[in-house]
C-alpha cells in the first residue's frame, strides 16, 4: 500500500491518502488527478484500467484502488 500511497503523492501531495476514504464523493480529486493517477498505476503496475473500471467506487480511497489494482492484475485476495 505504500508504494501505492507514494505514487499517488507523485498527483497530489496534499492529500491525506492515508486517511481519506471519500476522494471522490468529496471531490478531493478532479477528472484530472485521476486521469493522472490511473496512468501511473497503468505505468507502475503494468496493467490497463479499462473505462468500465472509472468508477468512483474504484478511485474513493488508496484502499479502493489496490483492490481494483489486484483485481485488474488477477492477484484478489
């Protein structure tokens, strides 16, 4: 998770990812930081997040977006 945590810094590093579990419902991030962020999780983790996976859901806490990371890389669990 810190890796994660760390590259999601690389966006926003004034944001309390560690924290916050409403990054979208409370527009902490825009359309930008996440279009931003899934090309580094798609650079970092070498997958590719299809558009069907933006969802708020997915992107609403780091804890979100490592379960759609290990889904997405086959690794759930």
């Amino acid at each position: 998770m810190e890796e994660l945590i760390e590259l999601l810094r690389e966006v926003r590093d004034d944001v309390d990812f560690e924290s916050i579990k409403t990054l979208i419902d409370d527009s902490v991030l825009d359309s930008f930081d996440i279009l931003q962020i899934i090309n580094l999780i798609d650079e970092k983790y070498d997958i590719s997040i299809p558009a069907v996976e933006v969802v708020a859901n997915n992107f609403n806490s780091v804890e979100a977006m490592l379960r759609m990371i290990n889904r997405l890389k086959g690794t759930e669990g």
